[in-house]
C-alpha cells in the first residue's frame, strides 16, 4: 500500500467504505516454531533475528517467513562482518525486513495491529470517557 503509514483502526472514522477491498483468508499450517539464530552470526544480525521470534506478528510466520529470515540474517551479518557494509545492500536487508512486518508502519500498511493488553484497553478505556465528556459537554452548551 503506497502513501503515508495509515492510522490504527482505533484511530480511523471512516464513512465509505475502504480501498483495497476485502481480505483473501487461508487456512495456516500449525504454528512455525521460530529457528534457532546461528551463533556465528554478527551479534546484531542474531539479536534481529532473535527478536523477530519475540514479536508479535511472528505468530503470522510460516516455515517460509522463517526461512527468509534466516536468509536476510545471513545476509546482513556477512555485511556487518565485513570492513565496508554496502548502502546497497543494507536497503535491500530493509526491504526485507519491512516485508516481515517488522516495523509498526510496515505492520499498518498490511492492516495488521498489535494489541499491548491491559493497559491499552484501559488507555483506550479513559479516551472513550473523555470522549463521552466532550460530546455531553456539547450537547449541554
């Protein structure tokens, strides 16, 4: 999806209906259990590739997601290791890596959101009563 990161869902008001249409849904395999990172990596390429299986959007990877990960970790330890890492070659990693839904924008523009847990719904919770507020405060004046 081209254009600036969307706002969460929670954040939207929207009347007509949103671009893109509807969603193709498939069945998933059973969980991917996330591989091990290979100990000669360069510690940053293993810490990447080790949070990849701490975040949240890794429970959407298939052995394939986890596959290309691996590939990219390879890729970006080996430019790490080296004297002169490429500017090429790292945006290429980015690339990747944006395609694992790594980052909060990345994850936007696939529609996809992370929920934190408690204390967003009670976050969540304290600006709909402040909303409530403001629109009785309206309807009164």
């Amino acid at each position: 999806m081209p254009g600036p990161v969307p706002k969460r869902s929670d954040q939207r008001r929207r009347r007509n209906k949103p671009a893109g249409g509807e969603i193709t849904r498939a069945r998933a395999a059973a969980p991917a259990a996330a591989p091990k990172a290979d100990p000669d990596w360069h510690p940053i390429a293993r810490g990447w590739f080790e949070a990849l299986g701490e975040s949240g959007q890794s429970q959407f990877y298939e052995p394939s997601d986890w596959a290309t990960a691996r590939v990219w970790a390879e890729l970006l330890s080996r430019q790490l290791e080296s004297g002169r890492p490429s500017a090429q070659m790292i945006a290429s990693w980015s690339s990747g890596a944006t395609e694992l839904l790594t980052t909060e924008g990345a994850r936007r523009r696939a529609r996809m959101e992370l929920e934190r847990g408690p204390q967003g719904a009670e976050e969540d919770a304290a600006k709909i009563s402040r909303m409530d507020a403001y629109r009785k405060a309206a309807e009164t004046s």
